[in-house]
C-alpha cells in the first residue's frame, strides 16, 4: 500500500528540519519534499503538528528480559547475574520468552523504536514469532553461555536460527551468532564460533570490555586485553557488534578500527550497575560506529531509546567536560542512523528516498515542545517518548494516533504477569 504523510516537520539525514511530505510506496520511502505528481497516496496520515523521525533501533538488547524488569536491582553485575537473573532464566519456557519479547515489543513501538538487536534464547524462534506479528524490525541471535552445559547445542541452534530466519519476514528479520561474552565462552568455543560465523557469512553479537574487572581477569587468564584476546580466536572477521566496549586503550580501539567493529553504547545499563562510561567521543572523533542501545530491561530498566539519547550525550559532556561534545544531533543519530550500521542495516535510519519505511510521528503538543527555535534539540533534550503518536516500519503502521494496531497491549500484560507469576513464585 502506498502512504503519503502529509505537511510533517521532517528531520533529515543532515540533521536539518523542514516542513515536507513524505511518499511511502511498498516498504520505501519514495520522496521527501518534492512528491512526484504520478504518486497516489492510498492511506494519508496527518502530519500537521508532528515531528518526523527515522524510528530508533536498539542496537543492543535481551528483550524477553522485561520479565525480570524489578526482579532484582541494585546489585553488582556477576551477583545479579548468578544468583537472581540466571536461575529464573533457567526457569524460562517458550512461551514465557513469547511474552518477555512481547511486552518489549510493545514497549519499544510506544517508544519509537522500530527495530531492535537482540541476543537471547533459548527458544529464539519466540522472538522471531513476536517480530513477525508485531511488524518490528529485529536482528536476532540465540545468546550462548559456553560455560554452563550445553554449549555445543547451542551453538548449532544459533546456525539453526541461522539458516531459518536470516533474511525472513520479508527482510525484516536477520540474524547473528552471540557467544555471550569472553568470560563465559572459553577461547576454543570462540575459535569455533569463528568457524561457523565464516562457513554461514554470519556476523557477531558479543558484550565485550563491559566492566573493568572484565578486563583485569582477562589479562590474568590470558596474558591481553579482552579486544586482542578475542582477535586471536579469529572471531571478529566477519563482521561484529560489540555491545558495551566501556573499559577501552588505544590499543583496543586500533583492533576496532582494523576490523571495522561497531560498538553499541548502553549509557543507561552501565550507569545502573556501575560499569563505567564509554569513551563515546574519543570513538566516534577515530570514525568508529557506535550505536545505542539499553541492554536488557532489567538493568535499565526500560526500553526507551530516547532516554539513551539523552543520557548518552549528556554523559559524553561530563565525561570529556566538554559542553560541545556530542551534540544533539549526533545523538539522535546514534540512536537512529549509527545503531542501523552497527546492527547490519544498510537503509535503515535516515529520512530519505531508498531507505526503508521505519518511521516515527512525535505529536509536538505539550509545554516541552515550546519554544520551537529548534525541533532537534526539543526532540533530544526536552521531549519524551510519550510523544510518540504514530510508528510505521516497512511502510506498515504499527501505531496510530497512539493506538497499538498489531498487538493486544492489555492481553499481552496479563499475560507477562502470568508469566512472571508462575517463574518467580516456583
Ligand atoms: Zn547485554
């Protein structure tokens, strides 16, 4: 169907702002501005009074982790994750991670975000079930922890996840390999993955460098730092996203660099659990990707990309005690265009002909919104994601005027609660 969004502010990719239509035909953005006159326009949404944004993508989350969001906070990393958040995972069934992902589906679209990278599983072909009903965009991977039992199996249902689903729902879904972490896969277990990443043309979802003891205990076990360790298992040749990259030398940003490594930046999850703050300027200034995401819901605890957004450039100031640094724009774009690269999606993230449809309506109503000098800064440092009116992804809306139009959103809460329920009660 084809969609003509009539007289929006657009924010386009050079960060300008201008009042425009825009053509959707298929799952393209046709035209920005100037719309052919040949173009009929099937369905039109009103864009009188809203902000047009290319919709956020998550470059880095676990979505069915919206389960345990509450569950357990104010802990450190390696004591929240064995002694809280692994044993109700362990608990997990599909349907529970049906719902997880679906609560985070909901949320994200609420939020303005239009696709996400997550890494998770078992039982990954829930999430993609969610990706496909819902009409996200996701890149999926099934999360090995080659420590605990089983990583063998696992590693072959990452290549199953592999072959059945990269490229499906109409591209909307494709998929990586996610050995979890250096500390939980040995090097052998990521030489393998290695193997299988290459034999498949698979790129990688890893945390790495996320904590600083991360990096003392490498050194110890293996005489490098996390980045040259993980290099000599061959893992990042074949492309990779490496969520959190927080504890960084110059000689770790030179492997980056060498292997073209996107980072994806989680200022909300590092913050929580006390992990640090990436040195996102000093990346970007050496012409690294470097996306945004926020981590699982549990150590966030949401899934609002633009509270990222903000958080990201406003730490980035405080880091280098610089106000310049990481201006608004370069923020949003973290959030939108970068994250897109970092994820692996080439036409998604920028208001333009040719690229995909994942857009987002904001309803420029409310206090926040005036003065309108600048609809960029208002969008990143004073709006919030309540704004979010309208969300279309391949050219389908997912929500109108606020309305969710895939998903049952009460069903879907009685139903996560259900979930919960039954996991933390035994
Ligand atoms: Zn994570």
């Amino acid at each position: 169907m084809n969609t003509l969004i009539k007289d929006a502010y657009v924010i386009l990719p050079d960060g300008g702002t201008q009042k425009a239509d825009i053509a959707i035909e298929g799952n393209l953005i046709k035209a920005v501005g100037e719309i052919p006159h040949e173009f009929k326009g099937e369905r039109i949404i009103d864009g009188k009074d809203k902000l047009a944004a290319p919709g956020f993508v998550n470059g880095h989350t676990h979505a069915s982790m919206t389960l345990l969001r509450s569950y357990a906070d104010d802990m450190a990393l390696m004591d929240w994750l064995q002694n809280r958040i692994w044993p109700v995972e362990d608990r997990m069934t599909e349907e529970d991670l049906y719902w997880g992902a679906m609560l985070a589906a909901v949320e994200m679209i609420k939020s303005g975000t239009t696709a996400f990278a997550d890494m998770y599983g078992p039982y990954m072909d829930a999430v993609a079930k969610v990706v496909m009903e819902s009409g996200l965009r996701a890149v999926l991977s099934r999360g090995i922890v080659a420590l605990a039992p089983g990583a063998s199996e696992k590693l072959e249902d990452g290549v199953r996840l592999y072959r059945e689903y990269h490229g499906a729902a109409n591209g909307r879904i494709t998929v990586m390999l996610a050995p979890h972490s250096l500390y939980t896969c040995p090097p052998e277990f990521l030489e393998k993955v290695a193997g299988k990443a290459k034999e498949l043309g698979a790129e990688i979802h890893i945390h790495m460098s996320e904590t600083e003891v991360e990096v003392k205990d490498c050194i110890k076990n293996y005489g490098k730092r996390p980045f040259a360790h993980v290099e000599s298992t061959g893992l990042f040749e074949n492309g990779t996203l490496a969520a959190h990259c927080v504890w960084l030398e110059e000689e770790d940003m030179e492997i980056i660099r060498k292997h073209d490594i996107r980072v994806v930046h989680n200022p909300g999850s590092n913050l929580k659990l006390a992990s640090g703050v990436a040195p996102v300027q000093r990346l970007l200034k050496e012409g690294i990707c470097v996306g945004l995401g926020t981590d699982g819901a549990s150590s966030n605890n949401n899934l609002d990309m633009l509270e990222e957004v903000r958080l990201a450039a406003l730490l980035s100031k405080v880091e280098t005690m610089d106000p310049k640094a990481l201006p608004a724009f370069q923020a949003l774009q973290m959030g939108t265009e970068f994250s897109a690269r970092a994820v692996g999606l080439k036409d998604v993230g920028r208001l333009e002909a040719g690229c995909k449809a994942d857009i987002v309506l904001y309803s420029m109503q409310g206090p926040e919104w005036h003065p309108r000098h600048n609809l960029v800064s208002l969008l990143a440092y004073s709006a919030n994601s309540g704004a979010v009116d309208t969300v279309l992804v391949d050219g389908q809306v997912l929500m109108e005027k606020k309305r969710l139009c895939t998903i049952d959103e009460e069903k879907v809460c009685f139903e996560a609660e259900r979930s919960v329920k039954r996991l933390t009660e035994g």
